[in-house]
C-alpha cells in the first residue's frame, strides 16, 4: 500500500516537472518545476488555481510594455510575439480572478499605447469591448480603472469613425453611470470622467450626446463652485479630484461644440468658474485657471472685441495666485502655481500665449494656443510615454495637431538620427547649464520673500 503511494506521488511529480519544461520550452522562458513560475507574480491571487497560474507564466509582465516602449517593440520583439502576446491578454480578462483581469486589462493598454495595431483590434474590437464592458460593470475600483483607462486607448487607435461610434454607445452608459454613482470609487470615477470626455471628442458623431455628456461632466463639477457669498475659500474633499477630472474633460469637449453652444456655456460659467481659483486645492486652481484662459480665447475668437465685466477682479485674483507667497503652502505647489499663472494672466490681459515646442522623432510641434494646449495635455495623460509615437504614426492625433500624413523613415534613417548615450549626455548636461543660468537671472525674488521663516 505505501510502495503504491510513493509511485503516485512520484507519477505526479514528474507529469508536473514535464507539464512545466514543455510550457517553459514553448514560451521561451525560463520555469521552475511544479508550476514554480518565475512570471507568476503580476496575475498572483489568493484564490488562483495551480491551471490558472500555469496559464498566466507563459505570457509576459503586462508592466515591460511601458518600460520597455516602442523602440523595444521594433527590435526585439516581432509583430507575431506581440499580437500572440496581446492575445494571451485577451483571454485573461475573462479570468475568475481580479488580479489577473486588471493585469491583462493594463498589459493591453500599454501595448495600445506604445504601438499602432489599428489591424489587430480591429478584428478583435467586439471582444475588446465585451471585456471592458464586463469589467467596467463587475469589477472593482482598480479594474474599473484599469478597463476606463484602455477603452481611451482603444477609441484613440481607433479614431473617428462607426467603429469607435460603437465603442462609445456601448460604453457611453455605463461610464455615464459609474461618473455619477456617489457609492463607487472615487478613482475610479475620475478615470471614467477622463475617458467619457476623451471617447466623446473622438467618436461622438450625435450632437445630442455631446450635449447630454457635457451635462453629466457640468453636474459633478459644479458641485465645487461657492455656495455662499460669505465664503472665501473652497475647501477640498475627497471629491475634488473627481470635478478636476470632470472639469478638463468637459473643457476639452467645449473645444469641438457648435459656436451656438460655445456661447450659451460662456455665459452659464464665466462667472462662476472664477469661485474654483479660492479653492485650496493647487490642481483644482490651476484646472480653473487654465480653463478660464481657454474660455477666453474661444470668446475673443468668437468676438475681437468681446468684453468681461468682472476684468478687474478676475485679474487681481489672476495676479495674487501669481505671485502668491503664503507660507502655509507647499514650496512645490507654490512654484508650480506661479508658472502657469504668469501665463494665464498674460492671456487674460494681453491675449498672449507662450509658445511651446514638442519634438518627436525628426518633426517639431508648435503649442501656439489654449485649446492646442489642453487638447495634446489630455492625449499626453492618456497615452503617457506612448504620445510622441502616436505623433508620429496615429493619423487620428495627426489630423488633430494639423501634423498632415505620417513621415515615411526606413531603417537606415532612422538609425542616423540617433545619437549615442554620451553624446546625449553631454547635450542634457548643457541645456540644464544654460537652464539654469537663465532661470537665475529671470528669478522673481520678490515671490520667495517670506519662503524661509
């Protein structure tokens, strides 16, 4: 009875061993026996079976597609080992455990970010949708977040067109009700906030829902406008996050309504708006300062000579958060307010933008405006360190920024724009020499009065 014992025991040691090596053999990677994965980590759970963790070993850390990036991608990796890789994710956002959905769900993002696989989701969208869908109504706050966060990806490779319009009407609802669910996580709704407005800017053909999205986005933001005429400062709660959100989303659709509707939400909240630069919190100040600046220029283009009644104070509360030395604040905060509010003033009173220029690859973008501006800070949020690889090959982002149809480069060209580690080294190291010296002479040393007691 024990010989017979010890013969089972050793038949399923070596069925494991063997199950392992053939899984190692076909997935290129190394393993340990008895479903000791070196890979395992990233879809662990409590609850995960030995099968489900077997399965999991064999498909990358859904986490190396945003560090490696695409230049990794195009070299070491084919375009077969990628969709097989993405396929593999697929499938693991049915899995029984949350884990392992919100990996696969975050290894799909990351992969739709740093490379264009229009093909590819093309013929999977329906199961990409059906997935998110799934996990948007099921899964919890990190998976909500995760799902939010790949459908923006999947409308931007998509781009305009009946296929995102699907995307959206499928998950236009349940975002809308995720935003507004004052039981869900409050992360989570931020990220649904973001994706609804960055999906509706992309798909929406129905002007109807542009508006109806519009509205849901005012309802949560405006929830952090003053209530009453004696208060001076708008406290934060752990809802601010959620009307920042809200409030950038709802920005970037203002920038592709009718001028009808441009107008009639001027005059809803250009006078309210400015109650949100009070708040103490800086992200929320600077979400409304930004967004003011933007609303200004729509209305001067609209109207050369268009007129504010409430100027004077706008621009001495404008000029106070530009030159703001309160001491309670954080010295991070206080520099980061400074900055842009130098330039939000100047917008306001002299119609002035400060240049920027976006390099990627051998093409250069002019930020020469407001709502080119905000429009390429919401996809860069989105996308990440994928955004200078949508520049250059996303026709969608393309159309938007006016960059016309992506540069063809082979190989070989590519290969001699590059510079060498040292050569680059040497570069940074002169720009922030130079940097620095410029930043000394243009201090404003009157703002750090007051910093150091």
């Amino acid at each position: 009875m024990q010989s017979s014992r010890k013969l089972i025991k050793l038949t399923s040691m070596h069925t494991c061993y063997s199950t392992s090596f053939e899984e190692s053999i076909f997935f290129g990677e190394r393993t340990k026996p008895c479903g000791q994965h070196r890979n395992v980590q990233p879809f662990s759970d409590e609850d995960a079976s030995i099968e489900t963790m077997s399965h999991c070993s064999g498909y990358s850390d859904p986490s190396s597609f945003a560090e490696d990036g695409p230049e990794v991608l195009d070299e070491e990796g084919t375009q077969e080992d990628l969709e097989y890789k993405l396929k593999g994710f697929i499938d693991l956002t049915l899995d029984k455990s949350a884990k392992t959905r919100q990996a696969a769900l975050e290894g799909i993002k990351n992969a739709l970010a740093s490379k264009m696989l229009y093909e590819f989701i093309l013929e999977r969208r329906m199961t990409l949708t059906d997935s998110i869908e799934r996990c948007l109504k099921k899964g919890k706050s990190d998976e909500q977040r995760a799902a939010a966060a790949l459908a923006s990806v999947l409308c931007i490779q998509l781009g305009p067109g009946i296929e995102s319009e699907e995307v959206l009407k499928t998950l236009g609802p349940i975002l809308k009700k995720i935003i507004c669910d004052g039981t869900a996580s409050i992360q989570a709704r931020q990220t649904c906030a973001t994706c609804f407005g960055v999906c509706c800017f992309i798909a929406t053909d129905d002007i109807t829902e542009l508006y109806s999205t519009l509205e849901c986005l005012e309802n949560v933001f405006t929830k952090s406008y003053l209530k009453e005429k004696d208060t001076n400062v708008i406290c934060s709660t752990p809802n601010t996050v959620l009307h920042i959100s809200s409030l950038l989303a709802w920005t970037l659709l203002l920038t592709i309504c009718p001028i009808s509707e441009v107008k009639k939400k001027l005059e809803m909240h250009f006078h309210k708006l400015p109650s949100l630069l009070s708040s103490d919190d800086v992200n929320m100040r600077i979400a409304a300062g930004e967004s003011l600046a933007l609303m200004f220029e729509l209305a001067r283009g609209m109207e050369s000579d268009f007129f504010y009644e409430d100027m004077e104070s706008l621009t001495q509360m404008l000029r106070a958060l530009a030159t703001d030395g309160n001491k309670h604040r954080a010295k991070v905060d206080k520099r980061k307010q400074r900055s842009v509010f130098r330039d939000i003033l100047r917008a306001v009173e002299e119609r002035d933008f400060p240049t920027e220029t976006v390099k990627f690859g051998p093409e250069r973008m002019y930020i020469d405006c407001w709502v080119k501006k905000h429009t390429y800070d919401t996809f860069k949020e989105v996308l990440g360190s994928g955004m200078q690889y949508h520049l250059q090959s996303n026709e969608f982002l393309r159309n938007v920024f006016e960059l016309g149809p992506p540069v063809m480069l082979d190989a070989a060209t590519l290969k001699t724009m590059k510079i060498s580690r040292f050569e680059r080294h040497l570069y940074n190291s002169a720009a922030f020499k130079a940097r620095t010296k410029a930043r000394s002479k243009c201090r404003d040393k009157r703002a750090d009065v007051g910093e150091f007691f």
